[in-house]
C-alpha cells in the first residue's frame, strides 16, 4: 500500500526547478544565438524535450524511491509526472511574457514586421496580411502566450509522461492467499 504523501509538493518542487533550468537556458539562447537562427530554435526545442524528459523520470524516481518506498502505480507516475511538466511549463511561459513584453519587444515587433514583408513579397493582399498579423498579435499576447506554452507543455507532456510512466513504474506485489 503506499504511503500518504503529497504528489503536488513533489510534483511542484521538480516543476519549478525545471522550470529554472528552461528559464537560465532562454537566457543562455538570448546572449549566445541570434533568436531568430535555425540553430537557436533547433537547440531550445532538444534542450526543452530533455529537460522534459529528465525532469519526468527524475520526478518518478524520487517520488517512487524516497517517498513511497520503492512501489508507485502507473496512474501515480503518470500524475507526478505530468504535474512537474505542467508547472515548469508555467514558469518557462511565465518567463516568455516577461520576454516578450518587457525585456525584448522590439524584436517581437521586427519579426512581425519581417513576416508582412514575406506575405506581401507572396502577393497576399492587405486584408489577409492584416488578418494574419491580428492572428500573430492574439497569440503573441500574455494570455496567447501562456495557454500556447501550457498546451504545448501538456500534450507533448502527456506523452513524455505515459512513456515514462509505464517504463518506471513498479506496483507493490499482491499477496498471494
């Protein structure tokens, strides 16, 4: 049987710690890289999936080992896991706010502009670039920015954590009578 202990607490200490590390790692991307580079995008997304991914069998493990003694169902290594992604998801989206609103605006503002360029060297017209760049601007808001981080975070989050979960999880034996 397992013990009582808080999947949350758990779930949120891992989550904020990650979401630390994704947090240190924008910063190193935004020193290091031209934001707008293959290379940047290319390295934020395999950082991203391995912190992910670590940050699941980490919070797995830890939760297992140290505070159900060694026993965790899947349905509990699906839950912590998923929790931790949810909440490192929040802070990284969090951090993207404060990025896109305060530390570096104006290169959200250049990107936009540079996609109207590519739509009107396209031949779209300027309604349908006006629409797209409405669109951009919604998802480009704190609230835009937030739900897409936090959905993006839980489906691939979901999928990390059904894979780790059923790879680390180890039901407690029944008793046989």
């Amino acid at each position: 049987m397992e013990n009582k202990v808080s999947t949350f607490n758990t779930a949120t200490r891992y989550g904020l710690f990650a979401g630390l590390i994704l947090i240190v790692w924008s910063l190193i991307t935004m020193v290091l890289f031209d934001r707008s580079s293959f290379i940047a995008s290319f390295l934020g997304i395999l950082v991203t999936t391995a912190v992910t991914i670590g940050l699941s069998v980490m919070v797995i493990n830890f939760h297992r080992d140290k505070e159900l003694g060694g026993y965790i169902s899947f349905s509990k290594a699906f839950v912590v896991s998923i929790l931790a992604i949810l909440i490192a998801g929040a802070v990284s989206s969090v951090f993207s706010i404060v990025d896109r609103v305060i530390i570096s605006p104006e290169f959200y503002e250049s990107a936009k502009d540079e996609m109207a360029l590519m739509y009107e060297d396209m031949g779209m017209d300027d309604e349908a670039i006006d629409m797209a760049i409405r669109m951009v601007e919604v998802v480009q808001s704190p609230i835009g920015i937030f739900f897409t981080g936090v959905l993006i975070f839980a489906f691939f989050g979901a999928i990390i954590s059904l894979i780790t979960a059923l790879i680390l999880k180890n039901e407690e034996p029944t008793p046989d009578f």
